[in-house]
C-alpha cells in the first residue's frame, strides 16, 4: 500500500549546502515518540522506495515524484554504504498505518576510520510542530553510535517546497512590523524589488534606520520607496500614536504584515498589564488592524497577513481567564503557542467580516522554523545551562530543519502578492500552498469569544 499525498509542481530556488560534525556520540539523548506514532526500518520493495519519494516531496524537498525517486536513486543505492537500507532508513508511522516522515543514517569508512552521518530527514507538513522530529532524529543518532563514534550532519537551508513569483506589487504600499530584521527584513526586500512602496514599523527606530539604508542598497530603491515609523507592539498607547500618525501622512495601505514578535520575553507583563510574548504577538496587533482597517478599506483590494506559527497546534484548550496574561503558564514555550493560535483565530474571524464585503482578504501563515534572532532571549536566560542543555540541541535542530530567512519569507510574500488568492476563502498557509491549522484554530466560537475578549481588552 502506497500513501498518496496533494503535490504540486514548482520550480526550484537557490539553496545553500552546510556540513557539521559532532566529534563524538557520547550521551546522545533520547526522546519517545507521542503516543499512537511509532518508528518502521526500510523494507527492500519498490513500495517503501515510492513512499520515501513520496514523503520528501510532501515534504517540499523535489518537485516532482520522478525527481524524488531519481534522489532516492542516486543517494541510496548507488552510492557505497556499509550497511544496508534495512538498517538505515526508518519510516514514522501514525496511528492509522500513514507513513508521515522518514530519516536516514549513513555509515563510512574514511582513512580506516568509521564515520556516521545523519543523511535525510523529512516529515511531511501537516505532521510538522507535533514534537515528532526530535524522536526521529534521536533514533537515527543511537543507530550511528551503534557502529562510530562521529557523525557528520549535512544540510539544506531550503528543505521545502520551492516556488517561483513573479507578479510585481508596483505602486501598492505594504506595512510591515519587525521589518527591520529576520523574515520581516527579506520580504521588504523581496517586495522592493517588486517595485512596491514600503513601511518598516519598528521598535528601535535606529535599526529600522539602519535596515532602511541596507535595502536601498540592495535593493537599488530610491529614498521614497521606503519608511520608517516607530511602533512598539509593547505598548498600545505608541501603536494609537503609530496608527494615528499613518492614517494622516500615508496614502495608501494595500498589504498589511503583522509579523513582528517575541519568541519568549525576560519581562513577563507590559505596562498595559499583559503577558508580553502576548501582546507583542497578538493583542498589539490586533489594535493596529483595527486602527488601520478604514484605510485598507480605500485601497481595496487589499490584504492582511498575519504570520503565526504551526506550533499553535500544541494548544489543546484555551483558558479563557488567563488568555492574554498568561504569567504563570505551565506550558514549555509559555504564551508563544497560544498567542499563535490567537492569530489565526482573529485571522477567521477578520476574513469572515472583511473578505466579501469590504474586499479585504485575510491569510495567516506559518513561515515554518527559520534562523533568526527570535529564539535568543530564551537562551539568554537559561545562563550557564543554554551552554550545557539549549545551545547544543539548539545549533543541531536549527541546521537539521531550520530555513534562512530568505527563504521563511517566501510565504509571506506569496500571500502578499499571488494573483489567485483574491478570491481565495483559505485561511491558512505553509510553504506557498494551503495548510491546515489545528481544528482549534477553525472553531467559529473561540474565535467569536477571542473577537470580543480582545476588544475588550485593548478599548475598542
């Protein structure tokens, strides 16, 4: 039996080969797999071979199902391995039989010596965020450390699905929050080129100054092509400030991008009173559309973008008494997740009022996992034992899956720019195609009660 999977055909983008070595497999850790999943080894069929092939494209690794089997090909079985398939690559299985990933190890002997590698790993989009990754890879290293004591990891900075836009964004204003840096700064340069107009919105207005002046350069813009504007998503008195000064000097709003947010804050509550991962991700954003609506409304058709995440799949239940606060969650990644979820629910409700009245779309996104600073501030606080504990797993898992922030920002600019999602009713995207959120994320009355709870809180 083979797993089928919706594919779609593409063109491939520029990508960046990187190659680690961990000197030694001592301590590896391990990690069990969530209930209902389980781990298989290769079996020699032409069926495990296609539904490797399957799952890499899945994946967004190749474009077409012959490209993935000619990989497979070329990889696995004419190159010279010590050991068989059967005991390299192991499949994830869910609980209803589906093959969802696969990972592969490598075995070598370099100069009279055993070398290991951890050679593939894929798992399909809609299993991404479900803490499967960690178990996989785990398995794979304990296989090294069976037959050497050094492994090499290579990777790709583009392990998904490539696309190729060419539509032009000439004339049309776009907003963005936290363009200064990470994502948020490769699609303002992808969308100057694009020969839009845009608006970094910033908290430190000295860097937004500073990326200001790299994307002219590198982007060959003229000075009025792109602004400035201070707006800390912290405080709702400076995006009331923000969002009064734009509606008087600006013209035209035709893209807005919530993008800017805090992974994990030192500072547990703002002055206004509210978690500040929450805030900064959700509730701060949630003014400004509000506040930015009557002029997106003029330069219909315009969009709202909102970049969430896939982790807010690890939400099961929403306490509503200390939704926005959440200073003491119990939850590893504290208010990141729920604030994710929240996105996507206001991101419902919003395309549910805006889309086919007001000619306003409204997409939330996940950019999937990308290497930037956001995750900074964690290890900053965990002292002497990110050096022991965070770093280590950290550096290994962002090189495994992690994206650069060119190409995380690809979505952000497909949902910014494709002709055909104007009339789109899809809510939610990952790697420039549809994906589905958690079904929590599509339930009508949490976003109904989230809609007023947040107007509540913000004073609308």
């Amino acid at each position: 039996m083979t797993d089928n999977y919706l594919h779609q055909s593409t063109d491939e983008i520029e990508y960046f080969t990187v190659f680690m070595c961990r000197p030694n497999m001592d301590s590896i850790p391990t990690y069990p797999l969530p209930p209902g999943y389980s781990l298989q080894l290769y079996k020699d069929d032409v069926n495990d071979k296609k539904k490797w092939a399957e799952i890499a494209m899945a994946a967004g690794e190749f474009i077409s199902i012959e490209k993935s089997l000619e990989t497979f090909d070329k990889f696995f079985t004419k190159t010279e391995h010590k050991k068989p398939l059967s005991e390299r690559i192991h499949f994830l299985v869910n609980a209803d039989g589906k093959y969802i990933g696969t990972a592969a190890a490598g075995f070598y002997e370099i100069d009279g010596h055993e070398y290991g590698s951890l050679d593939w790993v894929s798992i399909i989009p809609e299993y991404q965020g479900k803490k499967l990754a960690k178990p996989m890879v785990s398995t794979i290293l304990h296989k090294v450390a069976e037959y050497a004591n050094k492994c090499y990891l290579g990777s790709q900075t583009t392990s998904w699905r490539a696309i190729n836009i060419t539509q032009a964004i000439k004339g049309k204003t776009v907003l963005i929050t936290g363009g200064n840096t990470g994502i948020g700064y490769e699609a303002a340069r992808d969308l100057l080129k694009r020969g839009a107009r845009v608006i970094l919105a910033c908290r430190n207005v000295n860097k937004g100054v500073e990326a200001m002046n790299k994307l002219l350069v590198t982007t060959n813009s003229n000075a009025d092509s792109i602004r400035v504007m201070e707006c800390d998503l912290c405080s709702l008195d400076s995006v009331r400030t923000f969002a009064s000064l734009y509606n008087e000097q600006e013209e035209r709003l035709d893209v807005l991008i919530c993008n800017a947010g805090l992974g994990w804050s030192s500072s547990s509550s703002t002055k206004d009173g509210f978690s500040s991962v929450m805030q900064a991700n959700y509730l701060g954003h949630f003014l400004l559309t509000n506040l930015l609506l009557n002029k997106l409304k003029k330069c219909r058709p315009s969009r709202i973008i909102n970049v969430s995440s896939d982790l807010h799949k690890s939400v099961q239940s929403i306490n509503w008494l200390d939704a926005f606060t959440q200073f003491h969650s119990s939850r590893w990644l504290g208010a990141y997740p729920l604030s994710k979820l929240f996105q996507i629910l206001s991101t419902l409700k919003l395309k549910q009022d805006l889309w086919k009245s007001e000619g306003i779309n409204v997409f939330a996104l996940t950019p999937g996992w990308v290497t930037t600073s956001m995750q900074d501030p964690l290890g900053n606080a965990l002292g002497i034992f990110s050096f022991i504990f965070y770093y280590p797993l950290d550096y290994c898992l962002r090189f495994a899956f992690a994206k650069t922030p060119k190409t995380g920002a690809q979505t952000i600019v497909y949902c910014a720019v494709e002709s055909t999602l104007e009339q789109s009713q899809d809510v939610y995207f990952a790697n420039c195609t549809v994906a589905k959120p958690s079904s929590l994320a599509t339930d009508q009355s949490s976003a109904e009660r989230l809609w007023k709870a947040s107007c509540e809180a913000v004073g609308l």
